[in-house]
C-alpha cells in the first residue's frame, strides 16, 4: 500500500525513527498512533 500526503499528494514513507510518515516536500510528520498512522494535516507535525 502506498500512502500520499493530503497536502501535496507525494509518498510518504516511513521516517528513520519509525515514529510517522514523513513528506520531505511539505515539511510534516504524519504520526502513527496505535500502529494506525494518521493522516491529517491538522495532526502532522512540521520537521
């Protein structure tokens, strides 16, 4: 499954510390809470 940032619709893969879904391009970390990531702009963390 590939997953896609709602912002800017690029990949987002799996960060290095495996704590979220990283997207390089727009600067956010989209977490990943109870082994479910969570993809919402609102919830994103900038990095």
């Amino acid at each position: 499954m590939i997953l896609a940032c709602p912002e800017c619709k690029e990949t987002v893969p799996l960060s290095e510390q495996k704590n979220g879904l990283i997207d390089k391009s727009c600067g956010l970390l989209y977490p990943i809470r109870n082994d479910i990531p969570v993809i919402l702009v609102g919830e994103a963390v900038k990095v």
